[in-house]
C-alpha cells in the first residue's frame, strides 16, 4: 500500500471504541489498511466494475460466454 493510501485511512473521522478495540486484537489501523490493494489496483478494479454495470454490455457478455455471438 502507498504512504497516500495509509494517510487517507489516518485522516478519517474519529474510530468508535468498541472498533478500536477490534482493530487492536488484530494489529491496529496499519495491519487493516496494508491488506488493501495499492491506489492502482484499485482503480483497475473500479474500471472492471464499471464496465460490467451496464446491462447490455452484461447480455453482451453473456451471450459471448455462451457461445451465442
């Protein structure tokens, strides 16, 4: 994860207790946010989702997968 990435999650609005207590048995704040993918990926991941959110593009593919097209 980028140092920008790690910011952002630092940057947000104060964590309830009971959450900080949680986030503590497993590592802390930082062990959360390094299982997150890098700004890049998941900006591709965004992309992907994005492509796939029209329903005709999904009968498109569907059709394709199944060998109809």
């Amino acid at each position: 994860m980028t140092g920008n990435t790690y910011k952002k999650c630092l940057n947000r609005t104060p964590i309830p207790e009971q959450v900080q207590l949680e986030l503590s048995e497993i590592g802390g704040l930082s062990v959360l946010c390094n299982c997150l993918p890098t700004d890049d990926k998941l900006q591709k991941i965004c992309e992907q989702h994005h492509a796939l959110s029209d329903p005709i593009r999904m009968k498109i593919l569907f059709l394709f997968f199944r060998k109809y097209i």
